[in-house]
C-alpha cells in the first residue's frame, strides 16, 4: 500500500488536514513550569497563544467544533 506523508492511503480519511494543528512550545524557565506555547490551525491560520494544557485544548475543541459546524451546514444545504 503506498504510504503517503508518512501514513498509508487508508488512514488520510482518520486524520483529514483541515483537523491538522502546529504546536510550537516555549523553553521552560524551571522543571516545573507550566506548559506554554503556540498553537495554530494548518488551514484557517487561526493560531492562539496558551499558558497551560487546558487552554491548548480548549483551543483544537473549539476549532474542532467550529470544523464541525460549517460541515453540517455545508451538508444540509446540499440536501434536499
């Protein structure tokens, strides 16, 4: 099976690129600190900066979601 970007053709429709995210974590000061970072949206370009796990995960949630939405909308508009 050819393998495409690293993944087989099977699992492309598993991890679509519109779900696709960057995240980019700053240096810890001290063993102990808190995750932070950067993380943004491959397609949008929405990007958002985060202090900690929850608000990185809230971020993809969010986008997520939005993702979502607009294939609900997109899917019912174009049913009869």
């Amino acid at each position: 099976m050819p393998i495409y970007g690293g993944m087989t053709h099977d699992n492309r429709g598993r991890f679509p690129a519109d779900s696709a995210f960057v995240v980019q974590f700053a240096k810890p000061h001290a063993p102990d600190a808190p995750l932070a970072g950067r993380i943004e949206h491959i397609t949008s370009g929405r990007a958002r900066r985060f202090q900690d796990a929850t608000q990185l995960m809230a971020f993809v949630a969010e986008v997520l979601a939005a993702l979502d939405g607009n294939q609900s909308a997109e899917t019912s508009e174009t049913q009869p």
